[in-house]
C-alpha cells in the first residue's frame, strides 16, 4: 500500500510516503530554536519533493495519514486541512493518527530505546509541549502503541504538571518519556521515576514514518469527521464557562 | 472557470465563477457561532472553517455543475483577515490545487471587496470610487482599472481607528442589542428621529480619513447623562441619530472625493460603487444615492463577505503555476500599500 502521510502537531514538518515494497522515504523541516513552525511554507513542498524522487503523483496513492495531535492549533489545522483537500481532490482514503500514539511507536521500535537491552521499559509514556504550562500526554504498553485494538494505559489528555506526576505515578512501571513534553518537564517526570533519552535523542521528534506503519492498519474515516484532537477549548469558551459558572 | 476560497473572518466561503464574471455557484456558510461570545473568536472561527471548508468547496462544485478536474484555476483570500482563519483556506486551496497540478491565485481581500463591482450580469467598468464598510475595513478609493498592482487602486481615505461596522456593533452593545447588532440598530432606528441627538460625525478628521472612536464615546456619555430610565425610553431615538452619524461620515467623505474628483473631466466622478456588510444599510443607501445618481449597489451576497469576489478578483491577477505556490503564506495585514 503506498501511503503518503505528515504531521504538524509539534513545531516540526514531518513527512513519509511508504511505497509499498517496505521502503519508507521521509523528509522533515525543523525551525531554528525560537522561530516560527514552517508548516504553511514547508509542507507540501516536502510533499511534492517526495512524491517527486519516487517517480510517483497524488493518484497513484493509496491512503492519506495525517497526524491530528494533540498539538499546536494552527500547525494541526494546516496539516488537516492539506491532507483533507488532496484526499477530496483526488478521493483518496484518509486515516488520522494520533500524534502521541506515532511517538510511543517509533520509541518502541528503536533498538536504543531502553538503556538496557536486558530489561527494556514496559511503559511508553508520549508527552508533547501543551503551552500554558501543560502537557499533552498519553502511555501505552511497551508495543501497544503500534496495535490499535488495545487500549493505552493513560488516554490522550492536556495534564497540568501535577496532573502529570501523578498520572506516571499511577502506571503500572515506571515509563520511557519521549518528545518535545518530556524534555519541558524532564524535572517533574525524573521525580517519579521516569526515564528520558538525551535532548538530542531522535525518539523526541514526531516521525511521519510511524504514521505510515499505524496507517496500514488503521481504518480510514469519512473526510469531514477528521479534525484535530484540541484536548482543550478555545480560551473564550473557557472564560465564558468560568464566568456562567460564577454566576449566582 | 475559477473555484475560489474564501476564510478571513467568521463564514466559510467557496464560490465558482466563469472567466466572464457569471457566478456560477456562490456558497456562504455563516458560522454563527460567536454571538454568545460578544466578537468573532479567531480560534473558534478557525476550527469551525476546517469543518466546514470541505464541504461547502464539494457544494460550491455541485451548484456549478462542475468537478475539480474541469475548474483552471483556484484561488483563495491570503490577507488580510485573522491569519489561522486565512490558513485553513490557504492550506485547501494549495492542495485541491496541488493535486491536479492546477494554477493558483492568491487574492487580496480587499481587492475581492472592489472585484464584486467586475461580476456579471451588471459589471461596473473602471475608473469608478469604491466606498468599502464593513466590520474588518473602512475606505474610500478610486479604482483605475481591475488589477491589484501599484497604481490600480488608490487609496482616498480609512478610518483612523474603528471600521463602520464595528462602531454600528458597539453603538449597538451600548443600546443593549447583544452582538453583531448592526442590523438590530438598523431596525430600531426606524422608529426614531435621526436629528433628536447631535452626535459627531467627524468633521475634524483630517483629509477624507474617518474616525468612530468619539462617536462611540458621546454615545457612551448621552447614556449616562439621560439616565437608564430616559435612555431605555429614547432607545430609538438614539439608536437613529448614531445611525445618522455614521451614514453622515460616510456620506461627507464620499461628497468631498466626489467633488474632488469631478474637478477636472468630471466623467469619473459620476460612479460610485459600494461594498461590505455596512453597504446593506437602508439610511446609507439611500443618502449615497441622493449624491450619486448611479450608485452601484452589488447584491447583498456580494457585498458582504463572499468567495465569488474572489474569484473575481482573480481574473486580473497573474496566476502562480504549480509548483511555485505550495510554500505561499496567508498574511494577517495589509502587506501593500493600500
Ligand atoms: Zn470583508
């Protein structure tokens, strides 16, 4: 199955295409620490330039992925939005994956994932930068992630830092912490006993080619019902309920 | 034919449009969503444009009778507007267009604004003056010819500060109308008497600029001198004499160009088109009309925010063949000069 697949949850472009025979070709685009994501301007050049080198177009596709997050607001619109319009354009199939769920993926299925190759980690714990102080995170069974019939251990949510700790706290292991989350609360996950590879271990970074191994097995869903997983409500809906709420 | 998008504020807008100017289909999806919040929430106008998008470009299709496959172009709003709101639509319009290797063509909104004048079956030919009020803009230009290069358009004159549908919205939250309210003052100023309160109408403003900011103020101060009591009992006239104000502003400016403009062949000075939600307004109609007999008043549908203003716009600007588009960025503010 060819899939082409991307994601923009995070300040990263992450494309793959999966052309079937088992070769995975990807291309990424990393902003400067600091600068703006380049997920309008980077995208489907990434795309285009992919599709382009495996001598293929938009019709000899067989599915679409698109990573729905949780993550940035704009970035995972921008991503939704171009997977939606090629997969009407061209009636391709279209799979969501979640974000958290390819990170816990392409840990899994590093070799150096455990720091001990005796006694790897039975816990995967995905954690993004929510902004606000928060964190996106969710954790599967050690090789869960990559089956969609089971259940991860802690669902996707948007978790204070406390919320946090205590979600890894309840798991049944001690977890293996990876992405841009792990890093931002490295001090509050090490104070219950989890471990993270290095800053600059690649296990941190979203990697669309996950997106193509869960895609294969995924089920697609009707265009329209692809949309982002927010995990959080626009600040003026959360206002208006704080102020509703106050009333007497 | 051109589909186009159209994403900057709060309706999700696609439309398909012959190289004519015929509109073909012309589909609006008000979001209608923000009125308990008091404004357009760009976060919520955003995440209601990506549910909605798909669906009314795949109705804008049907309505024309046309598929993707058969459209030559796509264009889409770029700027201004609310930049995650501009950014669902740019980011469709890159890929419906990218998947058939079609050509793109990023359109200024304002542009769009003057281009609904070009639309079939009553086009209004430049030179000609635009008077554009809405909730997002406020300006007087000449309009030379169709483009959107330098010199195309020129500017006459903008609001220093609120745009004339925002003053009619805050007019209309003092009045206790709820938001958007500009069509609820509409209403309750048919009952009142436009010259009961004299409110400015910015005659201090410099050159053909206009500013609502004192208006809204001496509204604010009428309320509080008449007390809620006489206030609540004059609702209408005050409603119709801040109704009077804003027209009177408009109204003004557009005389001044006119009379400045008229100086010297006086052919250009005869028409005036107008567009933008406010350009609904009956009072504001009907004093334009008084000064220029040919007052070109595009539909409703046009006026307001639209796709097939777009497209129109469209026709008269280069088109960006594929691949050179698929790194294009929507842009909050007016990036040209205008
Ligand atoms: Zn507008």
């Amino acid at each position: 199955m060819r899939i082409l697949a991307f994601d923009t949850a995070t300040a990263a472009t992450a494309v793959a295409l999966a052309l079937g025979d088992g070769t995975v070709a990807t291309a990424r685009h990393d902003p400067e620490p600091g600068a703006r994501p380049g997920h309008a301007s980077q995208l489907l050049p990434l795309v285009v330039g992919l599709l382009g080198e495996a001598g293929i177009g938009f019709a000899q596709l067989d599915r679409i992925a698109v990573g729905v997050g949780p993550g940035t607001f704009t970035g995972l619109r921008i991503g939704v939005a171009t997977a939606r319009g090629l997969s009407q354009a061209q009636d391709l199939p279209l799979v969501p994956v979640s974000t958290l769920r390819a990170l816990a993926l392409t840990a899994d299925e590093a070799p150096a994932a455990a720091t001990d190759p005796e006694e790897p980690d039975a816990v995967t714990l995905a954690v993004l930068d929510a902004r606000r102080g928060e964190a996106f995170a969710a954790a599967w069974a050690r090789g869960a992630a990559a089956d969609p019939a089971l259940a991860p251990l802690l669902e996707p949510a948007a978790l204070t830092p406390e919320a946090l700790e205590a979600a890894v706290a309840a798991l049944p292991a001690s977890p293996l912490a990876i992405g841009d989350g792990a890093l931002r609360f490295e001090q509050q996950l090490r104070a219950v006993g989890a471990r993270i590879p290095a800053d600059d271990s690649p296990l941190h970074r979203v990697d669309a080619a996950a997106h193509c191994r869960l895609a294969a097995v995924l089920e697609p869903v009707a265009r329209d019902a692809v949309l982002p997983a927010y995990l959080r409500l626009p600040d003026a809906e959360l206002a208006l309920r704080r102020r509703d709420a106050e009333r007497p | 034919m051109i589909l186009a998008l159209e994403t900057s504020c709060d309706d999700t807008c696609a439309a398909v449009v012959t190289a004519d100017g015929v509109i073909r289909s012309n589909v609006i999806s008000s979001q209608g969503v923000h009125d308990r919040y008091g404004g357009v929430v760009p976060e919520v106008a955003s995440r209601h444009h990506l549910e909605l998008t798909g669906a009314v470009v795949e109705d804008a299709l049907a309505r024309a009778g046309t598929t993707l496959g058969e459209v030559d172009a796509i264009a889409v709003t770029q700027g201004p507007g609310l930049v995650g709101a501009l950014l669902v639509g740019v980011a469709t319009a890159k890929a419906l267009a990218a998947a058939y290797a079609l050509p793109l063509v990023p359109v200024d909104h304002l542009h769009g604004h003057v281009a609904a004048s070009f639309l079939a079956p009553d086009p209004l030919e430049p030179p000609f003056l635009i008077l554009i009020a809405s909730g997002g803009h406020t300006l007087l230009a000449r309009v030379n010819d169709h483009g959107w290069s330098e010199g195309s358009i020129e500017l006459l004159g903008r609001t220093l500060d609120d745009a004339a549908g925002e003053a009619f919205d805050k007019g209309a939250r003092l009045l206790g109308l709820g938001y958007p309210g500009g069509a609820a003052l509409e209403r309750l100023a048919r009952d009142g008497d436009p010259h009961a309160f004299a409110f400015p109408s910015g005659a201090k403003v410099p050159r053909l600029d206009v500013s609502f900011s004192g208006l809204k103020t001496a509204l604010l101060y009428k309320v509080r001198d008449l007390g809620e009591e006489e206030a609540d009992r004059r609702r209408a006239d005050l409603a119709a004499s801040f109704q009077h104000a804003i027209v009177e502003t408009l109204a003004r400016r557009v005389e001044q160009a006119l009379a400045r403009e008229g100086g010297g062949s006086g052919s250009r000075s005869e028409r005036l088109s107008i567009g933008g939600g406010v350009a609904a307004n009956g009072p504001l109609r009907e004093r334009l009309a008084q000064l220029v007999p040919d007052l070109h008043v595009p539909a409703r549908e046009l006026c307001t925010d639209n796709a097939a203003m777009i497209a129109s716009a469209a026709r008269y600007v280069a088109p960006l063949p594929f691949p050179s588009y698929l790194g294009l960025d929507a842009y909050a503010t007016g990036e040209r000069a205008l």
